[in-house]
C-alpha cells in the first residue's frame, strides 16, 4: 500500500512543470519604443531566457510556461527588439493566461483559448 501512495505521489508530482521566470503581462507601461533601454529592462526583467536578431535587430526573449497533464496549459512570451543604440525598437507579447489576456482585451473574457 505504501507503495501505491508514493507512485501516486510522484505521479501528481510529475504531472505539472513550470520553465521561465513569471513577469507580470499586464504591467509593461513602463516599455516606451525609442527609450527604454537594455540596462533598464536587465534592471526589471533580469537577464533573457533567449537572445536572437530579428531582420539585424537583436531580440531578447522572456518566456513563462506551466505545463499540466490534466488541465489547460498557459503560456506567455515577450520578445523585445533593440535598435543599434541598445534602446527598444519595439516589443511584441503573447499570453494564453486567462486573468493577463481579459486584462489586456476585455472583449476576450466570457471566450476561453481557442473559442
């Protein structure tokens, strides 16, 4: 019996993973194009999880994923472009969590992912 337990234990255990370090979708105000700078955003977000070029831009990729065997999975990436002066050109971001997308586009809150 004991036994049973511990693999059920380890089971749950195993049936959710998390990669990434979480950032708040929602409170990116702050990122102004033509401004804001690399050491600015190294000072909020921390180092990138990726770094790129994106038609000669350099990008840096934040991403967060929780991944679960037995519920809907979420996710959310911010890519940020930089200009050659190492200020933002631009910024893109993408969230699948359901509290930071009714935030950033109230029409989507009745609508799950994908309906």
């Amino acid at each position: 019996m004991k036994t049973i337990a511990t693999a059920l234990i380890l089971g749950f255990s195993f049936a959710c993973a998390t990669v990434g370090k979480n950032f708040d979708a929602t409170g990116l105000s702050w990122l102004k194009d033509g401004e804001t700078t690399k050491a600015q955003v190294l000072e909020k977000l921390g180092p990138p999880w990726r770094v790129g070029s994106d038609a000669g831009y350099l990008t840096w990729t934040y991403g967060y994923y929780e991944y679960r065997a037995f519920s809907d999975s979420n996710s959310k990436d911010l890519v940020l472009h930089f200009l050659a002066d190492g200020k933002l050109k631009s910024y893109t971001l993408n969230t699948s969590f359901p509290e930071e997308r009714e935030k950033l586009d109230p029409s989507l809150a009745t609508r799950a992912p994908g309906g």
